[in-house]
C-alpha cells in the first residue's frame, strides 16, 4: 500500500474506545495518587462492576501515561534490615568442628543413584561418620546421634544449603545439644569447602 495505517492507529474491533481508555487512565491516576498499584485499581473497578479491559491493558494502558512522577514505588522483594554475617569457623585441634554432606553415588543401574552422607572433622579430615541411604531428614539425624555417642560432640557443625543441611528435626537436634550451626556463605548456594575438596563419593566408596 502506498501509505499503510500503522497498527497501533487500526480500529480492531477489540481494541479499547478512546473514552473507555481516558476512564482507565483517570483510575489510574487516582490509584496511584492514592499509593497504589495498577492491579489494586482494576481490582477496585471490577468489583465496582466495571469491566473495561483486561488486567494487562490496563498496564499497557500505564505504560502509556505521560505523567509517570505520582507513580508509587512498589516494593518487589523484602530486604532483611539486618545484613547476615559470614560465617567463620577455626579448629586447634580435633573434635572441635565438623562439616558433613551428601554426594551422590553411581550404582551399576542406569538412572538409580545413591546418597552418600560424610561428616568430617575439618582439622584431623577424619570421616568420623557416614552412611549410604536416600536423602532424608530423619536419617541424617540419626546418622548424628550415633556418631555423638561415638565420638563425642563438637562445638559447631558445618553445611551448605541443601534441604537436609536446613531441616528443623537436625536443627532442634542441634540446639538441644548446645551446638553450633553454620551454612554457606551469604549469596552462595552450595559453599561447603570441607567436604567438597575431601571427596565425599571416593571416601565412601573407599570405605
């Protein structure tokens, strides 16, 4: 065509009248002036019985306004006020801190794997416990209720984050006892530097 309408000028058939499109707006305005969100004023006019657009026309329709300064700031992901601290960890000598993980083990089946569970002293490298099971809370606090009656009870405990690192039965168990928990470090999801550079799956194997 020599001189083609450009789409957004088209008149669809869907396509929002100008004056449904200024009420929206006014809505809008009034939301926002108010302190609240695109959303909170579709919701209020369709419990209001007014239904002019969908939801995300009516952003669409936000997004449009010129006036952008009465917006309000939405938060979108809570911040802790309190910063957490990294966690520091010195052992002179043995019994004094662990650190324990689980690996998975290959096992002569394909797509079949095993959990293998370590705990280690990070100053002697001793595997002072371990077991070989599927991943599950209550065993790991098993695993370390018989390795206390072993071996007696350090001053802290160190994991990454994994759930079974995290569970509530391990960390009431824990606390009980008067020891010491420690995770990654703040912003890393898999930090456990003790049993990552021992080799947990070899050790075990090994065993």
């Amino acid at each position: 065509m020599a001189d083609p309408v450009p789409h957004k000028d088209r008149a669809y058939r869907s396509r929002i009248a100008a004056a449904d499109r200024r009420l929206i707006t006014e809505r809008i305005n009034a939301a926002w002036a108010a302190g609240n969100s695109v959303d909170h004023a579709f919701a209020s006019a369709w419990d209001g019985g007014v239904m002019l657009a969908s939801r995300r026309s009516w952003w669409r329709v936000a997004a449009n306004i010129e006036d952008q300064s009465i917006r309000p700031d939405v938060p979108t992901r809570r911040r802790s006020q309190t910063p957490r601290e990294m966690p520091v960890l010195e052992a002179t000598g043995p019994g004094q801190v662990w650190s324990w993980d689980i690996t998975d083990l290959r096992s002569p089946w394909r797509g079949v794997a095993f959990k293998g569970y370590s705990i280690i002293d990070i100053y002697s490298r001793k595997i002072v416990g371990w077991r070989e099971e599927r991943e599950v809370d209550d065993l790991a606090v098993d695993m370390f209720e018989k390795v206390f009656a072993e071996h007696g009870r350090p001053r802290a405990v160190h994991a990454d984050s994994g759930p079974a690192m995290r569970s509530n039965v391990l960390k009431d168990l824990l606390a009980d006892l008067g020891i010491d928990r420690t995770h990654n470090r703040p912003r890393v999801s898999n930090d456990n530097p003790f049993s990552e550079s021992e080799g947990t799956a070899q050790a075990l194997l090994d065993t």
